[in-house]
C-alpha cells in the first residue's frame, strides 16, 4: 500500500510539472513567470449560447423554439405554408430561423421561386448559383438592394414592428431603347420589343409587352415618341418586383437580348434609365430602358 500510495504522488507531481512547463512564459529578462491560467467568467455560457445555430426538426408552429434554433424547409412543404398558413410562418420567422432548400428532384439544377419564401419572411432561400433562370435573376437583384452587401433587411411588418405598406398603382411608360448588341457584326439588326412583368405573392403578378419596332436595335422609339403606359397593381410592393426584359423578334424565334429586375420598393417616380444586363448576367454596356415611372396609392 505504501509503494501504491507513493507511484500515485509521483505521477501526480510529474503531470503538475508538465502543465506548469506548457503554461509557463519567459519574460523579457529571460526568468519564467507562472503557468497561464484560463478565467471563465459566468457570462461566457451564455455568450456560447447566441454564437451559433443548432439545427431542429420543424414540428408546428404552436411548439416555441429558442433564438438560435433553425429549421430546414423543403420545397414543397414552403409552397404549402406559405399558402395555407402564411400569417403563422410570418410570426414564426420573427423569432425563428428558417431555410429553403430546392426540391429533390430538380436534378438539372432549375432553382425554385423564392419570392413564396421570402414573402413568408424565410431568411435563407437556397438556390443553385450555377443557373442562370429567373430565380436567380431575382434572387440577383434582390441583394443589389442593399448596395450588394449579401443582406437585405426584411420589411417592418414581417419583424411585426409595423403593418404592411398601403398598396399602390405603379404606372411604367416604356419610351425607348439604347444600343442594344448584336451577336456579330454581320448579323441581322435587331426587332426589339420590351417586356415587362410584376412577380410578387398572391395577386402581384402580371405580365405585358410593347410593340415590336422593326429594324432598330440602336434608338427603337415606342407609342411615335410618346411612349407605351403600362399599370400594374401591387397589394405588397415590399416583396413583389418588376422585371424589364428586351426581346428579339424574329419570324422563327424570339431572342432574350438583355434584362432587369426592380424591388417595386426600390423604384423613384420619373425618368429613368433602366440598365441592362445579359443571360449570363453580365452589364452590357450603355444598354438600356428609358422609361417613365409613376405612383400612385389606391
């Protein structure tokens, strides 16, 4: 018992030795000082507690989650919230984190509307960054908001801090087009006409065009220089959007020729001079829509 007693001294004397080498420093004067020893404070739990999301199976709106608890939505299961239970996802994304993920069998990597998600206030929205389908073009335009710093601020009423914003007629008068490109210097010039379309939730959604102005692919004028007016309704300009889209007519097809998307709420009244970008989202240089915005509330 006595040499078992005596071992278990010196093995703890040995560890006491190898800790205080490992925490020891060397001052400037060369002489070691004291091993370093690590202070928890009681609010380091709760520090850890905030600076990090711990994935949890969505079971129903009634059952309350803590704030860095997220939750993992399919498809087709945000389709189906976001239709029948909307004002409930709302109120659960104030406090709680949600992700949308594209459904299993889109396999030719097509991304998924993100418009229903973000509508329903879902702070993640996945999509497949290597297809460049409307989706993407949305979801695109939607960060450029912010100054394209990754994070667009969700509207008042979807933190519940205020009620939606009062709908609105946004009247678009299409006047003319500039330089558009061509594919080859050789190519036929171009039949431009422009198409514009409202995609929001619920009713914001509407799509018209102008008319085709033949053989003018550099200054096509609409309406004789008047211009074409379009209205468009919107009962929730906070999350619905306006995209501008340039078109190509030909008699055996119709081209894509540039395009872009407008948050309704990111739109001044007046002239402006909307860019253009092309299918693989580049700028096209001094490409553009001239076109006349107006609002009015209704």
């Amino acid at each position: 018992k006595a040499k078992e007693k005596e071992k278990k001294v010196a093995e703890q004397a040995q560890k006491k030795e190898e800790g205080t080498s490992r925490g020891s420093k060397k001052s400037g004067s060369g002489a070691e000082e004291g091993p370093v020893i690590e202070k928890k404070t009681k609010g380091s739990a709760k520090w850890a507690s905030i600076i990090y999301l711990v994935a949890v199976h969505f079971k129903s709106f009634k059952t309350p989650g803590k704030p860095y608890e997220m939750s993992s939505f399919a498809e087709g299961k945000t389709k189906k919230l976001a239709t029948i239970q909307r004002e409930e996802f709302l109120r659960y994304n104030y406090r709680q984190l949600a992700r949308v993920y594209p459904a299993a069998h889109r396999i030719a990597s097509d991304n998924l509307d993100p418009i229903a998600a973000w509508a329903s206030g879902c702070q993640l929205v996945a999509l497949n960054f290597q297809t460049g389908d409307n989706p993407m073009w949305l979801n695109f335009w939607r960060f450029r908001e912010n100054n394209s710093t990754g994070y667009v601020l969700k509207p008042p009423y979807m933190r519940g801090t205020a009620p939606k914003l009062l709908p609105i007629r946004l009247t678009v008068v299409i006047l003319s087009l500039q330089r558009l490109p061509n594919k080859t210097a050789s190519s036929d010039i171009l039949d431009p006409f422009v198409q514009i379309e409202l995609t929001g939730p619920g009713k914001d959604v509407e799509i018209t065009r102008t008319a085709t102005v033949t053989d003018n692919g550099f200054n096509a004028v609409f309406g004789g220089g008047r211009g074409e007016a379009f209205e468009f309704d919107t009962q929730e300009r906070e999350v619905s959007m306006l995209k501008i889209s340039v078109f190509d007519e030909d008699p055996m097809q119709v081209t894509l020729v540039g395009q872009s998307a407008l948050p309704i709420t990111a739109i001044r009244p007046g002239y402006r001079h909307v860019a253009l970008h092309d299918v693989s989202n580049g700028a096209i240089r001094y490409a553009g829509v001239l076109a006349k915005f107006a609002i009015e509330y209704i």
